[in-house]
C-alpha cells in the first residue's frame, strides 16, 4: 500500500469512535427501525432511510450514519421475519427466503427457519465487514493514484453500469440518469457565479439565497421521489410500494396474522445436523453477495437471487429440494443478500461511488455533513470511517440477540405492526416527510418542493420510469463536474487526456462496451 497502515490501530480507532452509550444506542435504534421497516411490505430501508435523513441533520456525521446504516441491514434482518411466517416478504431481498421459509413454518418449523436465516445473516454479514476491512485500505491505495481524469471515468462507468443494469427500458433509465444529473448541477456555479438552469422570471419572487438558485437540495428529492410519489401512487391503485407477490397486503385491508401468532414454535431451532449441512450453502451465499454487493445495480436484492438459483443447482439431490421446505434454501439468500448489503459500503466510502439505491442515499448523506467521501475519507475522517466498519459488528450482534433469544416476545410484536390499517401507515408516512420538508426552506418552501418533485416522481412512475437513475446521477453530478473540470483544466482542454493514460483509457473503453452490450442485444435477439 501507498502510506503506513495498521489493521489493529485501525480497528481500535473505530471501536473507540462507538464505545459509549450514545453510539451503541443509536446503532440500537437504527437497527429497530429498520427491523420495523423490513417486516412492512414494500417500504424497506430505502423509505426508512429517506425518512430519517432530516432528523439526521442536527447530528455529527458519524452518529447520523451509525442510525443510517442501522437501518439498511436491520431491515434485511426484518424482511425475513413475514416471509418466513407468513409468506409476505417485508424486504424486496427476502423474497427468495419465503420459498423455502414458508413450507418449513407450515411444518411446524417457523422458529427453525428463523434461527437459520438470523445465524446465516449475522455469519454473513461479520464476515462481509471482515472483508471490507480487509481490502479497503487497497482499495483506498489504489484510488489515490488515479488522477482527475480516471475519477471521473470511474464515475462514469458507475452511473452507466447501474443505468445498463437497471430494470425496465434502458433509454428511460438514461434519461432518468441524464434528468438525475442535470437536477444535480441546478443553480448556482460556484466556478463562475450564474444561476443554471434556474428560470430568470422566478429568481425574484424566490430569492437569491432560497429556492431553485440553491439547488434542487438531496433531501427534498429524496422525500419526493421516494415516499411521496409511492405513496401517492399506491393511494392511487397503483401499489407502488407493495412487492410484486400474490400475497401483498392491499392498503385498505391488513394481512391475516395466523391466530397463534404469539405462540408460534419459535423456539425450535435446527440440529446440529441440520447447521453443519446448511454451513456449505451459508459461505457460497456470503461469497457469492460478496462479489455482487460491489456491482453497480447489484446489492442485496440481486444477491439473494443470484445465491438461491446457485443453491438450487448444488442442491439438486438433496432432500427435501429447495421450495418444499430445505434449510439451505433460507441460509443461502439470507447470507447473500446481507453479505451484498455490507459490501457495498467498500465503493461507496473507499471511492465514492454507490452501488445501489440505498448506497446512494448514504453519500448524499455524507455530502450533508460536508463529507467527501473516497480515497481521502479513510485518513481525513477515520473515526468516521472505521466507526462506521465496527459499528456494523455491533449492529449484526444486537440484531443476533434479539433474533434468537428474544425472539419469542420479539417477533410476535413485530408481526403485530402488519396488523396497523395500510392507509394509515402511508398517512402517518406523509406527515412524517411534511415534517422533515418544513425545515428544507423558509415560508413553506420546502415542503412545496417536495410536493412537486413528488408529483414529478408519480407522472414517471406511471411512465414506467425508475428513481433509481435519477438519485445516482443527482449524487454523482457535482463530483463528475468538479473532476471533469480539473482534469481538463489540468491538460489546457485537451480532450486527450481521458485517452493518454491507460487506466483511463480502459475506463472509458469499458463505459463504452456496457452501451455497446445493451445497443446491440435487440439485434441480437431479432436475429435468426
């Protein structure tokens, strides 16, 4: 590596950043709330997140992320809990789970397949973290020998690659990526001092230092795009926010709990036996949502996918086979799709670039807090680097303990939430976000902000059009400009520069090659 390093220093720092009751008591909360938020259908972190970002502001950075992050893998913990019990996936990453989860607690064996699918996500997730302590300060090493030229490529292939995995058509998810960036570069050029793409007849009425002459603003988006447009589009028939399972609550109507709820067999747990079989399943699922959690557009959901049809391969003469109630068919995606989730921090904090939705929300997160994060953050900020890396141990520990010995007051109560009338929740949700949107700007301003991106959210929506483009080019906007910028700035404007050397060359190549892949696979498959 480029500059001295010390694992055990390292970790000593990040275990010193979160001894102490506040810290400890924020990853317990964040944790809870994403646990809460996995078991309601079609919510997730994604809207746990958005939501909690405003109260967020008023906190250090660290503390701030320490709930943020809590929330992201408790609700991967808490997505398995109705999929399992009542073949309800609260998380959209549990779904593979209920294939196998759901006829083990129709035998009678709920408690066994919770514990399976608490032990393998703890497992899982300890050892993601393990790896991202592992390889960031290479990763780290690495990214501060690139130069302003191989930066933005780097950008470039991470905004391209999730807008080519994306989804749905991929000319709407590039112009969603396009629309993402251009809302990202509104207002004020702090290079120049002229207001972009900020109508001329409005900068009176709104004043020079509030409204569109300060930019659109992360947190508004967020709150548009991600609880007001779902809401408003599940309000209206469209069940936006419900998962695409036959089983899916409707907003007026709550599930039907099971009337032992209470005193389901929760505490039965797997032999020994049966743990030594599932161990097998449990490391292809961490190794396979290891890889993946690092891929842009990938994460916990393309994980858990990916690790429960590799498992139906490996286990095709094991008995019972996967989908009629097989024990490696819970451990496999619930080790997956939490390996992915911890993973996905490595690009995000060591380069500054999210992999996912959810990573995406956490850098905006850190811009709020004037963090930039990459290959500095690790010396400039490593308290905050790798308090957030332990805090995740910790976090994996809480949710250990109350996943197995608490699980029998725990889960009922959890489960009891699904009881709570849907369109009450999404009101509640709108209040919330009302709330959040009220300190976004004077006189209202905010909340009018988040109105209408919401309304612009729900018209794309409608049009088949996804967020998720969008908030990645929203975040990447300002760095792909200041790197652009430099870099040509450094070469006289020479356009050259993104071909001299050859890392950037090869960057460019690849962002190339992936809108080749999707260009021409039409041709592929119209061909005889």
């Amino acid at each position: 590596m480029g500059f001295d390093f010390s694992w055990w220093a390292a970790l000593q720092q990040g275990l010193v950043a979160v001894w102490g009751w506040q810290a400890l008591g924020l990853i317990a909360l964040g944790v809870l709330v994403g646990s809460v938020f996995g078991v309601l259908p079609g919510l997730g972190p994604v809207a746990a997140i958005t939501l909690l970002l405003p109260a967020t502001l008023g906190l250090p950075a660290l503390p701030a992320l320490l709930v943020l992050a809590g929330v992201y893998y408790g609700a991967q913990y808490g997505g398995s809990l109705p999929a399992i019990v009542l073949n309800q996936p609260g998380e959209a990453s549990s779904v593979m789970t209920s294939h196998d989860g759901h006829p083990l607690a129709l035998q009678g064996r709920a408690g066994a397949a919770l514990a399976t699918a608490t032990i393998s996500s703890c497992v899982a997730g300890c050892l993601a973290i393990a790896l991202v302590v592992l390889l960031a300060p290479w990763v780290v090493s690495l990214g501060q020998q690139f130069g302003a030229a191989e930066r933005f490529l780097l950008l470039v292939v991470g905004l391209v690659g999730a807008t080519v995995l994306a989804s749905g058509s991929f000319l709407k998810a590039l112009a969603m990526a396009v629309l993402g960036l251009l809302l990202g570069l509104m207002g004020w050029d702090v290079h120049t001092g002229t207001a972009r793409f900020v109508p001329e007849g409005l900068e009176p009425w709104m004043g020079r230092h509030h409204g569109l002459s300060e930019g659109v603003g992360f947190i508004a988006l967020a709150l548009g795009f991600f609880v007001v447009a779902p809401v408003a589009a599940e309000l209206a028939g469209l069940s936006a926010l419900a998962p695409a399972t036959p089983s899916a609550p409707t907003a007026t109507q709550p599930p039907a709990l099971p009337p032992r709820t209470a005193a389901l067999d929760l505490q039965t747990r797997p032999s020994r036996e049966e743990l030594k079989q599932v161990w097998p399943a449990m490391l292809r699922g961490t190794g396979l949502g290891a890889v993946l959690g690092v891929v842009p557009g990938g994460g916990a959901l393309l994980s858990s996918l990916a690790a429960y049809r590799l498992e139906a391969v490996v286990s095709r003469q094991r008995t019972p086979p996967l989908g009629q109630g097989n024990l490696r068919g819970v451990a496999a995606p619930e080790a997956a799709n939490n390996a992915g989730a911890q993973t996905a921090y490595l690009p995000m904090l060591a380069l500054g670039l999210p992999p996912n939705t959810v990573m995406a929300l956490l850098l905006g997160a850190l811009g709020l807090h004037a963090i930039e994060p990459g290959p500095a953050v690790m010396q400039v900020q490593p308290d905050l680097f790798w308090g957030l890396l332990v805090s995740m141990w910790v976090g994996n520990l809480f949710l250990l303990a109350l996943n197995l010995p608490l699980a029998r007051w725990w889960a009922p109560a959890l489960l009891q939430v699904l009881r709570l009338p849907r369109r009450a929740l999404l009101a509640a949700m709108l209040v919330a976000c009302g709330l959040g949107a009220l300190a976004l700007g004077p006189h209202g301003w905010g909340v009018w902000l988040v109105m209408g991106l919401g309304l612009l959210g729900f018209v794309l929506q409608r049009l088949g059009c996804e967020g998720v483009a969008l908030l990645l080019g929203f975040v990447l906007a300002s760095d792909l400009e200041e790197q652009l910028r430099h870099a040509l700035q450094l070469a006289r404007g020479d356009w050259f520069v993104f071909i001299e050397r050859p890392v950037s060359a090869l960057l460019l190549m690849t962002a190339i090659l992936l809108l080749l892949v999707v260009v021409l696979q039409p041709r592929r498959q119209r061909s005889p």
